[in-house]
C-alpha cells in the first residue's frame, strides 16, 4: 500500500503501553516526514494519551508527545482501521508471564501477540513490515511468520526484530541516545528491504555506528539475555550484601572498589531489597523456560538462581525487620516510603515493595504507604487487602505514630526530608530500615534512630 501522500511513511504501533507511547513519541517527534500511529484496546489509556494527563509518568515524556501530537502522532482506538493503512507496524503488546497450562509461571503468554497477528493478516490488503518490539521468547519470528503468511492472500508479512531496551524513569533519555538499536532481520532479499526500512527510521537521530543488525533470532535472543545479565549483577551484589552484612564489610565499599575495574565496570551494582519491574523476572524466567525446552537444565538451573536470590532478598529485608523489632510488628505502625518499583515511575509491576507489604501485613503489621506516583497503581496491586493498609502522599504523615520506617524505593526526595521532624513524630525506639542504602545512616542514627540498611553495618543505639 501506498503511504498517505502527506507522509514518507506510515507506521504503526500497536500497545500503547510503557514501550509504545514513549517510543513512537520519540520517532513521530524525531521524524516528522512519518505518520506515527499507536493504538490499543484500552480505550481510557488511549484517551489518557490524547490529554495532558499521561497514562505513564516519565520524566519529559510530555514534552515530546507535545511535540509531534496531533502533527504526525495519533493516538487512536481504530486498530483496524490504522492496520489497514500502515505499511510498518511495531507491535509492543505486552508478554506476560503465563499463569496457567503448560510452562505456568515461566514461559510468556503470547496470547496477545498471537491475536494481535491474526487481526493484521484478517484487515491487511498489502505486504507489511511487522516488527517485533515487545520482548519474546527466540524463534517467536518464525512463528509469527507462519501465522501471518499462512493465509495466501498475495500478501506479504516480512518479520523482523526490534527489541527496546529502554528503561522506565530514564525512557526519553535512553530514547533519545541509546546505547544500541538493535534490528534484527532474515538474510532474504525481503528481509534485507524491511532491515532497511527500520535503519532507516532511527537514523533520523540516531548514529548510524549505534544502530546495528544481526539475524532474527540473535536479536530475539540479545533482548532476553540483556536483561538476565542486567539482574545477574544485582542478584550478585545482593548475595555478597548478606555476607557483608554478616562480616561487617560494607556493600556500598565493595561495588565501588569492584567497580572501578573497567573489565567489570560500575553500573548496575546498587545492592537493594532486591530488583523490580515488569521485565526481569519475567524475562529470566522465560530464558529458563526456553533453556529446560531444549533439555538445557543446568543452564536453566543458572539463570533461574538469579531469581531466587532476588526472593531471598527480598524475604530477607522483612526478615530483618521483625527479628530487629523485637520478633513482632504484630499491631505496629509501619511507614513503607516508595512503592514503585524504581525512582521517577509511577509503575509498580513487581515491585519489591509489594512483597514487603506483603510479608508486613501477614505479620498483622498496621501498614501505611507513601509514593509521591505510585499510589493508583499500588491500590490496583493491592486490591484484596486495601481495608488493611492506608496510604498517604505526604511521607512525613505517613511516619507519623509509626514504628519504624522502611525505604522501598529510591526516589530523590527521601534523602531531602526533615528526619529529625519525623523522628520526634514517631513511637520510640524508632527504626529505619533504608531498602535502598540512600540516606545518610550515620546523621540519622545521631538524630536517634536505630538504621538498618542492605550490606551494611547497622547503626544501633542498644
Ligand atoms: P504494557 O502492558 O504497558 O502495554 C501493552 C499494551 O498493549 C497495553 O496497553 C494493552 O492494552 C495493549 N494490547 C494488548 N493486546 C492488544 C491488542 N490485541 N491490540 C491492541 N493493543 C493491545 O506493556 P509494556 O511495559 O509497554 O511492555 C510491552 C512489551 O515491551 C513487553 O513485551 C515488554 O517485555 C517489553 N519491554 C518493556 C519495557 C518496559 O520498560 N516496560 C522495556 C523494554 C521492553
Ligand atoms: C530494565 C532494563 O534496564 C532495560 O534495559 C529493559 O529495556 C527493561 O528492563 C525491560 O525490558 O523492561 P527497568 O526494569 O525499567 O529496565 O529498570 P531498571 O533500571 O533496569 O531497574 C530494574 C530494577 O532493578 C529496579 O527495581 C531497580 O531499583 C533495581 N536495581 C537497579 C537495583 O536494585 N540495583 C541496581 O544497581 C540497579
């Protein structure tokens, strides 16, 4: 099909989630000789994309959606309709974990995918580019082609591979520079032409050395993989936090002097109360699944000990706390700072706080959560317990009459509050228990409180 003579090109995204929205603002805002669509099935997050009121908080995601909207950026609920007129459609649907049938809680869900194949090939009357940007299990490609091509109606479904690496807080930033784009295409004359297109697009803003190819299954494959090795660091230094914490050496001291070798290299060290997000888990997960189905179990065992360690860790921070507060927070008012998976989201999908609260509430725990972005979504999370606990935006009524404190998330604004106010507003002894190694310990422990953090010495006033 012939793109709309107005435009260069007309591409489409279908799933207007945390990936699509911010990625097709980006190349309607970088590219203004394209018509960048993006629709969904959830007609209120659409509408939420056609306002100032985001369905996403992302630090300057706004501005860029303001830039293209209504330009060449749509945001619509007609998926057919733009199927019909795109010749490139992205698809970013979401890839859950399954929670049901064969490879239960590990393999990913491609149900939406599958359907979302099914209705291009039903509207489609030309040859298409579909490009896969939701994150899949390796060879998703060849499957998808085979349902998209199965229908011989002289059309034509080239697959390739555009995994995002883009992650929430930092989305526009990482958009805008990335480290990579990877594309991943058939070596097949048809192939190599939607390869090109797709280069083509980023290179609008993005250096050509930065934007590289490889087969298909590579790129599935890298997407996966990146992820694994990204939470592999974690899952390492927080392994290594409960020795030093056993040992009285300091995390904090050992990812730095770590670090600052280049073969190992500073990021993504941070010991916490363990990793979140809608992606890690679920990505290991699906390695593993995929590694048990070739027969790879000791692969399989690997990678799937990052998993566990990151629930050690996180079981292990309530643990903590309740052997700390005297082996009960029975009826104790504990102040949970930070919902959100990570600083600067609003998005809680697997948070480690959620199992904190979690583990408090089993404890009959009187539990009060504070996030300055997160409360809908935590109110989503939490749906089956809400008589339970209480939430509040202010962090400083949160604390007040509190038991102890426990930092889940690392937003700025907690390392900027008056704690000698919020020490004289809460029960004595009062605790801290910083999730996230962000405060200053040694300042709060003179104010008066008891600190425990991750991989660290505790500082107590017993
Ligand atoms: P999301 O849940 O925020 O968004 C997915 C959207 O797809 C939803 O709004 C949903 O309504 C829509 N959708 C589902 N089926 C549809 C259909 N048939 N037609 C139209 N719309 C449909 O998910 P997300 O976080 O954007 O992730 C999408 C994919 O990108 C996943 O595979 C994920 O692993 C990957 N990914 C996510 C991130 C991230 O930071 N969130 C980063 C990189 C990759
Ligand atoms: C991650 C990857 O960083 C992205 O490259 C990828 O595209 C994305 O997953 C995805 O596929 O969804 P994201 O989950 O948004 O991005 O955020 P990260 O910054 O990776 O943080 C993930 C979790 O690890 C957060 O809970 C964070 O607090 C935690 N973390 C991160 C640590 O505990 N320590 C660290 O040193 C770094």
């Amino acid at each position: 099909m012939q793109p709309h003579a107005m435009y260069a090109r007309n591409i489409l995204c279908i799933g207007a989630g945390y990936v699509g929205g911010p990625t097709m603002a980006m190349i309607a805002a970088r590219c203004p000789q394209y018509k960048v669509t993006v629709v969904d099935i959830n007609a209120a997050r659409i509408a939420a994309w056609n306002s100032d009121n985001l369905p996403i908080y992302e630090p300057g995601l706004l501005d860029v959606v303001r830039q293209a909207r209504g330009r060449n950026l749509f945001f619509s609920t007609d998926v057919e309709a733009a199927i019909k007129e795109a010749d490139v459609i992205f698809v970013s649907v979401n890839t859950p974990t399954k929670t049901f049938g064969a490879g239960v809680g590990k393999a990913a869900d491609l149900q939406y995918w599958e359907k979302t194949a099914r209705m291009i090939v039903r509207v489609s009357t030309a040859d298409k580019i579909i490009v896969e940007k939701s994150t899949l299990p390796v060879r998703t490609a060849a499957a998808m082609s085979r349902i998209l091509n199965a229908k011989k109606k002289g059309v034509h479904f080239e697959v390739a591979s555009n995994p995002e690496f883009l992650a929430e807080g930092t989305a526009i930033a990482d958009l805008k520079n990335p480290d990579r784009v990877l594309i991943g295409a058939q070596d097949t004359p048809a192939g190599i032409k939607a390869r090109d297109v797709i280069v083509e697009i980023y290179a609008n803003w993005v250096a050509r050395e930065k934007i590289i190819t490889s087969n298909v299954w590579s790129a599935e494959l890298s997407k996966l993989v990146a992820n694994a090795f990204l939470a592999q660091r974690i899952s390492s230094i927080n392994s290594i936090s409960v020795l030093c914490e056993k040992t009285e050496a300091d995390v904090a001291e050992v990812s730095r002097a770590i670090g600052m070798d280049s073969r190992i290299g500073s990021r993504f060290l941070a010991s916490s109360v363990g990793f979140g997000g809608s992606c890690f888990q679920k990505d290991i997960l699906n390695l593993v699944y995929i590694a048990e189905s070739y027969g790879l179990h000791e692969v399989a065992r690997y990678w799937e000990s990052v998993v566990l360690m990151n629930d050690y860790q996180k079981r292990r921070f309530v643990a903590t706390m309740i052997s700390t507060m005297f082996n009960t927070v029975a009826d104790k008012r504990i102040a949970v700072f930070g919902f959100a998976f990570k600083a600067d989201t609003g998005d809680t999908r697997e948070s480690p706080a959620i199992d904190v609260v979690r583990q408090l509430l089993d404890e009959h725990a009187r539990v009060v959560i504070t996030d300055p972005e997160a409360l809908d979504n935590a109110k989503i999370d939490l749906a089956d317990c809400l008589d339970k606990v209480e939430m509040v935006s202010d962090p400083y009524a949160a604390a007040q009459g509190a038991h102890a404190i426990a930092i889940c998330t690392e937003w700025q604004q907690y390392r900027a509050l008056d704690y000698k106010k919020i020490f004289d507003s809460m029960e004595k002894p009062a605790f801290i228990f910083d999730g996230r190694n962000i405060l200053d310990h040694k300042k709060l422990f003179d104010i008066g409180f008891n600190v425990f953090s991750i991989g660290k010495p505790a500082h107590k006033h017993y």
